[in-house]
C-alpha cells in the first residue's frame, strides 16, 4: 500500500453532514483504507526542545538548527528531510526575533505549503486545504477575540517578502486548523507532541460507534537506513468487515460517556449536532449509568441516587489530588469510593470505571502490582461490554491490564490478556506499529514463560526474578 494511494475511497454527498467519504470496495478489519502524510504539522510550543521537528520523536540530545536556534532535530537527515518544510518559517523566526506560538507556526506552515503547491490540489488529495470546514462565523465573543490576536500576530510574523494576504482570508486559515487540527503523538503514541492538518481525513465523518479508526504511524525512525524512515502519516484502518459504498466514520470523541455528553461536547468543539444510532436511541446509556444486579437484594433507588452524587463529588476530588501530585491521597479516596460503590453500582457504570482507570494507574506507577492487576483487569471486563469490540482504547487497556498482571506474577492471567490484546492492535495500528511490535514479543515472552511455569514453577519464579531485574516489558508501562 502506498501513502496517499486513495484508490478505494470516493468524496459523496452526505446530506446534513455535508461531505463524506465512502468506500468503493468492501473492507474487512484491519484493512489500511489509505494512509496519508500530513500537509503541514508543528510540534508543541512547551516541547520544542524535546520532540524531533522532523520525524516528531521524542528523545534527548536533539541538535538545535544553528540559524534560528528554534527547531530541533534528532541528525542531519531529519533536519535535511525538513529544510523544505523550515526554510522560509527559519528566516521568519529570525526576523520575527522568536518563535511565535503553535498555532501560527502552523497556519504559516499552511501558507507556504499552499503557495509551493501553487494552491493546485496534489495527487492523492480529495480536497484543497482552503475549502475544508471551519466555524469562524459561529464562535463565541472570547473565541473571536483570540483569534484576532493570532491574526494581529501572525502578520506580523508573515515576511514580507511572502504574499500578502486579507485578515479575513488569514482568520479562514486559523478557522480550519481549529476545527480540522489533528493532535499527533510521539513514536510510542504515549504522549502529545504536536498537531497537523491532513485534508483527506478532515473529509471523514464522526459516529460515535465508527466503522474505522485513525492511528499515527511514523515508520521505523530509528532505522539507520533512512529509506525506511517514512513520512509523518496516519492512517485510516478499518475496525470491521464494511460493505461497497458504505460511508466511512471515525470517533472524535470517546464512546464512554453518555449520548446528550457526547453530542454536548461534539457541539462545542465541532458545532454540529450529532444523529447517529448510539445517539438518538441512547445506546448503552443505561449500562453506563446502572445498578448492581444479581443474586441477593437490589439496592433501593435512594441507595443508587445517594452514591453515584457521592462517586461524582469523589471523582472531582481524586482529579485535583492526582494534578497535584498527591498519589496517597488518590488511592485512598479511590479505595474509599469503590468500597461504596461495590454492592450499588454495575460493573459498566462509568464512575466505578473512571475510578478503576486512575487507581490501577497509580498503583503500578507505585509498584504495587497485584492491587493494580485485580483494578485494571476489572476495567477492562466494563470496558468490554461498553467499547466496540477492535476500539484502541480497549486495545490499549487490555495492554496495560495484561504487563500488570505480569509484573504481578499472574503469567497465565497476563498472558491471555497480553494475547487478546494483540488481537486487537493488530486490527487498529497494524502488524507494523511500534506498540503492535511490542505487544508481539511480550506476547512471545510470556508464552515462552508460561511453557515454564507449566513444566516446573521453580525454574520459572527464578527465571522470572531475572527477567524483572532486566525489566524488558518497562517500555510500556513508564511515559
Ligand atoms: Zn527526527
Ligand atoms: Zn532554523
Ligand atoms: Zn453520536
């Protein structure tokens, strides 16, 4: 499959939707439907000297470019690969005096592309990046306000040797890239670093239960060979078995919430009000907000009312003490609030999940393993009955809920884990992604060490004693 290859997918009419993408053949579950390099991306203000501007890797000892002493690369083929990209944004940051902020770093990166393309849409590209969608006419008094100042400081970063343009048009610029800005992330897909515009994927619609996915994957950067370096790309990966002419749809926003939160957020950040199924006929609404079931007595209403005011006051607590750094603290209001939620609320209720997610978290960052294990894998056993079956974040969780449950000695538990995991990743990022890779030899590693166990516990435990001095399965649990 080659980048930009656009053979399977064809723009149509969407009605209220306005433009869509649909397929011209029938996909199955981890198909690449294409793949795409960004037309433009910046990496973040607060990590300019952390991230390569080229190949968006993080790592240390990154060398400064010597004239602009801004834009930071890991060698010289990345900083050869990016010339293009940097030469005129390096003159302009050394007239301007600094570098000014991401986002007018990237709408001028916008810009030049656009003059360098001659504005003619290139190969591959559905659309040109000036005609995709943005809400300038909508925005708040404060929202305006903002962008005027990015406006007023762009131009005055704009060289002026470089064509010159309206504040109307500029203030067009800044709308797209507010709604269309993809956050791009770094080689392990662990931590934010920078955002781009891809115009193909802008065309692709939202459902809140998507038939496709969107993943980073930048290739083998740390190849020395730099043939096998590849763009900075996403691509689009099928989640399911889709049918000829069946549209396209993505999930801007995170399933697990319920319909009227969701369509409130899709509101604010993308102003149209979402229609699908889930939505209109509120799907797994009630499992996200249920009481306990079963054998024995069904807690009263009152009981239900009572804890989930309590979890949500909890929940408030435990995000404050966690962005101050007071860990204790978080795992013990955690505790405290599970506790109470045991014999009340289901399994899927949102607030015992967000609960599980956060303490499991901070247990393994503590080293506290097996507590951890019991918190992550009943995580995931809600996250399965509420995520469509090849979600990333599902992959992603049963991933962290599978290393846990190694690094608590539980190798047949974390095993198994570690496997469907796999299963799912191969669907979402693809046999070649950097944690797909991972995944694969852990997945290796524990089938090996399990053989062991099986045949004789003893030399597993001292086995396993050793492997942990190493710490091979780190890479995935530390950011
Ligand atoms: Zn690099
Ligand atoms: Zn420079
Ligand atoms: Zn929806």
């Amino acid at each position: 499959m080659t980048v930009g290859n656009m053979e399977s997918i064809e723009l149509f009419d969407a009605g209220k939707k306005g433009r869509g993408l649909r397929t011209t053949k029938e996909l199955s579950a981890g198909e690449v439907v294409f793949a795409e390099p960004s037309f433009s991306a910046v990496v973040f203000d607060s990590l300019y000297t952390q991230v390569c501007h080229s190949c968006f890797r993080r790592q240390a000892n990154l060398h400064r470019c010597a004239q602009c002493k801004f834009a930071h690369y890991c060698n010289r083929t990345c900083q050869t690969g990016c010339w293009d990209e940097h030469k005129q944004e390096c003159s302009a940051i050394k007239k301007y005096g600094k570098a000014p902020s991401e986002k007018i770093r990237l709408a001028a990166r916008v810009l030049w592309r656009m003059h360098k393309d001659t504005g003619v849409v290139t190969d591959g590209q559905l659309a040109s990046v000036d005609q995709l969608q943005e809400h300038v006419a909508e925005m708040s008094q404060d929202d305006l306000k903002e962008l005027n100042t990015d406006v007023h400081n762009f131009l005055k970063y704009w060289s002026h040797k470089s064509k010159q343009h309206s504040v109307e048009y500029v203030s067009h610029i800044f709308g797209i890239i507010g709604c269309n800005g993809f956050t791009l992330s770094d080689q392990r897909g662990l931590q934010a670093v920078g955002v781009g515009l891809f115009p193909n994927l802008c065309l692709v619609n939202h459902d809140c239960w998507p038939n496709c996915t969107v993943i980073l994957n930048h290739g083998n950067q740390s190849a020395l060979n730099s043939v096998l370096h590849s763009q900075r790309r996403i691509e689009l990966r099928a989640l399911e078995k889709i049918a000829e002419g069946e549209e396209l749809t993505i999930g801007y926003v995170d399933f697990l919430n319920l319909s009227a939160d969701r369509q409130r957020a899709l509101k604010q950040q993308y102003h149209f009000d979402c229609t699908c199924q889930p939505c209109s006929q509120h799907t797994k609404d009630d499992l996200m907000m249920a009481a306990k079931e079963g054998e024995g007595s069904k807690p009263s209403a009152e009981l239900v009312k009572e804890v989930t005011a309590f979890s949500k006051e909890c929940l408030e607590k435990v995000e404050k003490r966690r962005a101050e750094g007071d860990f204790h603290e978080v795992v013990k209001l955690c505790r405290e609030c599970l506790e109470k939620q045991e014999n009340v609320l289901a399994d899927t209720h949102l607030y015992k999940l967000r609960l599980l997610s956060i303490i499991s978290e901070v247990l393994s960052f503590q080293h506290c393993f097996s507590e951890a294990a019991d918190y992550t894998s009943r995580m995931v056993e809600g996250y399965r009955k509420l995520y469509h079956p090849n979600n990333a974040q599902l992959g992603m969780a049963t991933m962290r809920a599978g290393v846990t449950q190694w690094h608590a000695g539980q190798i047949e538990a974390g095993h198994g884990m570690i496997c469907r995991a796999y299963a799912i990743l191969m669907v979402t990022h693809g046999p070649n992604h950097p944690i797909t890779r991972d995944l694969e030899s852990m997945r290796m590693q524990t089938e090996m060490e399990l053989k062991l166990f099986k045949q004789n516990e003893e030399v597993y435990h001292t086995m396993r004693e050793a492997a942990l001095k190493s710490q091979p399965m780190c890479t995935v649990t530390s950011s």
